[in-house]
C-alpha cells in the first residue's frame, strides 16, 4: 500500500492538469482532497505509523502543521471529491 498527498501525485503524473484543486493547498473550497485526505489518514493512523521507520517522518512532518485541526475539520465535512 501506498500513501501521497496531491503535491507528489501532481510532479510524478499528468493527473492534475485539469484538476479544479490545488495540490498545493490543505485547506479551503480548492484544496486538493488527496493532500487534506493524506493528512487526515497519517493522524488517523498516527499509532500505527509512527511505529514504523519509513513512515515516522510523516508523522514528524504532521506535528508540525500548523493548519492540522483546520485540515481535520475539513475532511471530516468533505462531502464531494
């Protein structure tokens, strides 16, 4: 299995092109749900993640959002993809 957030999906593929989100963005009307959504999963799953040596840094970089409850709050109420 593999995780990513709309920054890395948009410099190793085609598919944000036409894309009405900005992959650049957590929060918002035009944030990318794949960057919101690897964020909500990565706290969701913080435990588990954290435990493992390759997936300990996005639990680090998590930490340090400053915009992480706004993050949450979203996607817990994203209703549309």
């Amino acid at each position: 299995p593999y995780t990513s957030g709309g920054a890395y999906i948009n410099k190793m593929s085609d598919h944000c092109g036409d894309c009405e989100f900005d992959p650049k963005k957590r929060v918002g009307d035009d944030a990318c749900p794949f960057t919101a959504g690897y964020w909500a999963f990565t706290h969701r799953h913080r435990d588990m993640l954290a435990r493992n040596n390759r997936t300990r840094r996005a639990v680090s970089s998590m930490d340090r959002l400053g915009d992480l409850e706004a993050v949450l709050e979203q996607e817990s109420a994203r209703d549309r993809f």
